[in-house]
C-alpha cells in the first residue's frame, strides 16, 4: 500500500507524507493498534508511537523504523521536525482534513519548510479495494447476516431496545467479529423514524416497527446493514411502505456498476416514490463506500460527482422516515464490478412478521 502513497508523491513532488489518521495509518502500514502516526519519505519510513505500542509496532511493521515519539520531541511538530533534519526535505505533506488548528501551528512552527495539505489522498486508494479487503469485508458482512438470524429469534413483545441492542452486539463477536465494536442502531415504534436514533429503555409493543442498522468489525474491516421487522402483523400502511423501501433498494441496484455514478443511483432510488405521498419522507443521502472506516468515499446522493469503480464496496440505504409515525429502512452492502454489482449481505430483503 506504500507504494502507491510513494509513486502519488513523486508524481506531485512531495518530500514528505505525515499521516495521523487511524485508518489511513493502518491501510499505509498494517499496523493494528492505537496512538499511531507515519512519516513517510523517499528514503525512510517512520512509524511514530509511545512506549505503550513500539513493541507490537515492531512485529507488525518490520519495514519501518519505529519511533517513540515522547524521546524524539516535546510535541509531535518537534519531533517531525528531528527527524526530517536528518533527510533533505523541502516540503510536508499532511492531511487537511485531520490536522486541528493546534497541531498544524506546531508542525509550521517546529519544521520551517513548507506546508502542502492535501485531501482524501488515501482515502482514494481506500475507496477501490484489494482481493484481500474485498474478502474481509465480504466475511464482515457474513457475519452481520447470521447475526440478524439469531436477534429476530429475540424481538418480542416486552424486551428493550437496549437488551435487544447488547445481544446483536454479542451475537456478532461470537460468530467472528473483532471484539472491539461500534455504534448500531436498534430502535422501535415511532422512534425508528429518527435516522441515527440510539436505542433506549423503551419496551417492544405488538405492531412495532423494529430497525436495526448495525455492522462489525473484522480484522480491521467494517460491515453496514439494515433490516426493518414488524412486531405481529403488519398493517396495510406498514406494507405498502415496506414494498415501495424494497424497491426503492432494487431499482438503485439495477443500475451501480463500474461507469455509473452516485447522483444517477440516488435517481434510480427514487423512482417508485415519485409522485406519492412518501417522497418528502426520503433521505437524500441513500449510500456510502465502506471498508476501514463506517462512511467512506464514494457517497451516493443528488449532487454525487462519484463514478463507480470495480472494487468499490457501497452502501446502499434508501429510506423513508415519517415522523410520528416511523421509518424503514432496508441497507445493502456492495460490491461493485464491471457489469453490476454483488450484494455481500445475504439476509432477506423480504417482509418479516414476528
């Protein structure tokens, strides 16, 4: 992955690549552990840490020279500064998007040469992934799917959002995923019409919606999938909603493929919608590459200038949201290639009744 990061800098005549952000850290170096940033040049690469990490450093980044930071400087901005004194260097490149006000006054301030920011460098690498993510994440999503068949067995009438929301959780880490987890959403009734709500005390009720939108890690890699039940028998309301989300999700699909880009699939989401009374109910930002990080490039909505490439993993999760009354929302994840796309998540799209 260096290599790419390597030749990108050459071609735009940058000494010195400095990289803070967690994920781009771990796809630049492979490095799985925390408080980690890299130095990279023409002729070194530096792997800066503090005395908690340089050992695992040491057995995951055999190729870098590892760097206690705390022995190298008072202030990351001096300890860079040390280490390119010992390189010729005329400029640092470092990642606009990450650097706080702060740490940029001290990187100017300690190293004296000149500053290049640059944007979603690396997460443009990101964005197409290699046979091995593709098959990490395709394992990440597989394991998401088999828990949503043991959490359904679950939802009842009685049981809370957050008892339903810690055993998903639990289901997902002891059928593979990493232990280290992050947000999901599982929420009920009126409340699944909040698009990021948090799951709470609340009580499942007989004719609840129930949505949960939730994913795992595994080996660095994440997972985003959604599925919407009811609690009992649906209501013809509930149905009819429920159908035109599952085509919204089908007709967006229908037309992802290497070529297409992101505003023609949020305009293909929106075909069974338009002109009914649910359209104002939509979100507009239906989907979004993911890999190391939950909300990756490329997103998917009216303004995307996104064009799909073979390789790109994208949500896709159009909704509709009525306040009041509920949501639904059904996501897919993807796999983009030449001719279509592959759907990694293999739980039913169809209508649930529990």
């Amino acid at each position: 992955m260096v290599q790419k990061l390597l030749t990108y800098m050459e071609k735009h005549h940058l000494d010195a690549f400095y990289i803070s952000k967690p994920e781009n850290v771990r796809y630049i170096s492979q490095y799985t552990g925390e408080d980690s940033y890299l130095l990279i040049t023409k002729e070194k690469k530096f792997f800066i840490t503090d005395p908690r990490y340089t050992e695992q450093a040491s057995y995951e980044c055999p190729d870098y020279e590892i760097v206690n930071w705390r022995e190298f400087g008072r202030s990351m901005g001096e300890t860079i500064a040390n280490l390119l004194s010992t390189i010729d260097c005329k400029n640092l490149a470092f990642e606009a998007e990450v650097v706080t006000y702060n740490k940029y006054r001290d990187l100017e301030d300690k190293i004296k040469i000149e500053m290049v920011p640059q944007v979603d460098v690396i997460e443009t690498f990101r964005s197409v992934k290699s046979k091995d993510e593709i098959e990490k994440l395709r394992i990440s999503a597989d394991i998401a799917s088999r828990a949503f068949e043991k959490i359904i067995k679950d939802i009842r009438v009685g049981v809370t959002e957050k008892e339903l929301a810690s055993k998903l959780s639990h289901y997902m880490v002891m059928e593979g995923a990493d232990t280290k987890p992050y947000g999901g959403i599982l929420i009920s009734g009126a409340r699944t019409s909040l698009l990021h709500g948090i799951p709470s005390s609340k009580a499942v009720e007989y004719g609840d919606l129930v949505l949960m939108d939730y994913g795992c890690q595994y080996k660095g890699y994440l997972s985003d999938m959604t599925r919407t039940v009811v609690v009992g028998k649906a209501t013809p309301k509930q149905r009819e909603v429920y159908a035109l989300e599952k085509q919204m999700v089908e007709d967006c699909e229908s037309v992802m493929k290497a070529g297409a880009t992101g505003a023609e699939a949020y305009e293909a989401s929106t075909r069974a919608i338009k002109g009914t009374e649910y359209f104002d109910y939509h979100y507009t930002g239906i989907g979004h590459g993911i890999g190391m990080f939950v909300h990756e490039i490329p997103f998917m909505g009216p303004a995307s200038k996104a064009v799909f490439e073979p390789g790109n993993i994208i949500t896709v999760e159009p909704g509709i949201y009525i306040p009041g009354w509920g949501g639904i929302r059904i996501e897919d994840e993807v796999l983009i290639t030449e001719n279509g796309c592959e759907n990694l998540i293999s739980a039913t799209k169809e209508l649930i009744e529990l």
